[in-house]
C-alpha cells in the first residue's frame, strides 16, 4: 500500500505536503490554545510536521495516519529529531474510515479530503473520533478568484470549477453541515511557493541520478511544464486554508 510513486519523488524533500510553512502551522498551533497532553488524531499526516513541532512546542501526544510508506518514516525520523517520539505514533496505513477508540481534543486532516470522499465525509469520519467539544482541522482549497473558463480550472490542477469554492462559499458550506467555524489560518503565496517550487530542484536533482527509470520521462515533462503552469494557473487563482470546527 502506498501513494502514487510520483508524489513520492516529487515531494521525497519536503518536511509539509501543502501550502503551509512552518510559521504558519505554529500559528494555527497557538491559535487553537491547546493544553498540554491534548490528544490530536492527523488523517494524512505525510512527514509528521504538524504533530511533531506541534509535540515540543505545546506537548500535545497524536496519532499520524499516512499512506505513504516512505512519508511515514520520514515522520518517524522528524520525531525522533525533534525529541518527542514518545509523544507521537506515525502508521503507516489508509486513512479513510480510520477511527481511534479513545476520543480525541483534536480531529485533522489537513489536505487529504479525498479520504473522505471530499470535505462533507472527511468532517463526519473525524467526527468519529472527536470527543464533546473538540475540533476538527479542515485543510481544504479555494478559489482566490473564480476561474473564467475550465480550461484555467484544469490549469490548476482541478478537473472543473466546481471543485472549489470562493471563501465566503466554503466557510458558508461548514455552516450547512452544522459546524461554527472558530479559526481560520490562511496560506499565503509564499507558501505556495515553498510547496510548488520546492519540487522543482528535487525533480532535477532525482533526474540525474535516475536517467533511465521508468518515471524519467514523466518527472523530465513535469519539471519543463510545472514553473510556467504553477505562476499562470495556481499561484494565481487557487487560495488554501486550514479552517478549525466545532459542531453546533
């Protein structure tokens, strides 16, 4: 079980698998006024950054679930690095359908919706596992400007307009579900940036020392494509936050 093996290359350097930076996960981290020994479950934990600084910085004990066989040992390794690997589990498993057995302060996913079948089943499976009044982390995309064609949707990556959102539209959807929306920490360009261009230099670096894999030809045509796609398309129109819920 495993990822897709281009996300594994493509991402195989980064430490956060989304739009976020350091200083913004310690920000959504202070913002949710955590105590310690709060327990967090992370649906889609990739390389463990959220709970492992999240772990030192407020002493929070978590459970990480990722698919990726190779991020979840680099979760492993980011918790040892930063002392609190007893603080802190990493499985290596499918997140979708995963529930703990003893209830937790906070219930995340922080970018993988689709374990859910997008944001509505993502919120009722970490509701799961929320203990009265927790909170649920939603990671989720937006449009910062509505797209004018599908073509410029498909340019983002999305597969058509209706995939995202204004913001107004998705803080106003958590609300039909039954959840008040309590926090919000946006990404801002930089972090796009610093997730998208970041796997530029580790295409090319993987490229010379793999010329003849069988994905050599893909990653050759992602890295040529993406800088261009990335500043017309993406950087552009598509927003991402991490928005915190409780139910009403």
């Amino acid at each position: 079980m495993d990822i897709p093996r281009i996300f594994n290359i493509t991402e195989s350097a980064h430490r956060v698998h989304n739009p976020f930076t350091p200083e913004k996960f310690a920000t959504l981290g202070m913002a949710l006024r955590m105590k310690k020994g709060a327990r967090i479950l992370d649906l889609g934990s990739g390389s463990g950054e959220m709970l492992c600084t999240w772990a030192r910085e407020h002493g929070v004990i978590g459970t990480g679930v990722d698919m990726s066989r190779l991020f979840s040992e680099q979760a492993r390794l980011r918790a040892k690095e930063l002392g609190v690997a007893d603080q802190v589990t990493f499985v290596h498993a499918d997140a979708a359908g995963y529930v703990v057995d003893e209830k937790v302060d906070v219930a995340a996913c922080v970018g993988a919706t689709w374990i859910g079948g997008g944001v509505a089943g993502t919120i009722e499976l970490l509701a799961r596992s929320l203990r009265t009044g927790g909170i649920i982390l939603v990671g989720e995309p937006y449009w910062r400007q509505r797209p004018s064609t599908e073509e410029v949707a498909k340019g983002c990556l999305a597969t058509s307009i209706s995939d995202f959102l204004m913001l107004p539209e998705l803080l106003a959807s958590f609300g039909r579900l039954g959840y008040d929306v309590v926090e919000m920490v946006l990404a801002d360009q930089e972090g796009w940036d610093r997730y998208e261009a970041a796997k530029w230099l580790t295409m090319r670096r993987w490229l010379e020392a793999n010329p003849h894999d069988e994905l050599a030809a893909e990653v050759r045509a992602q890295l040529t494509s993406e800088p261009v796609r990335y500043a017309t398309y993406t950087r552009e129109y598509l927003g991402w936050g991490v928005f915190a819920l409780m139910p009403r």
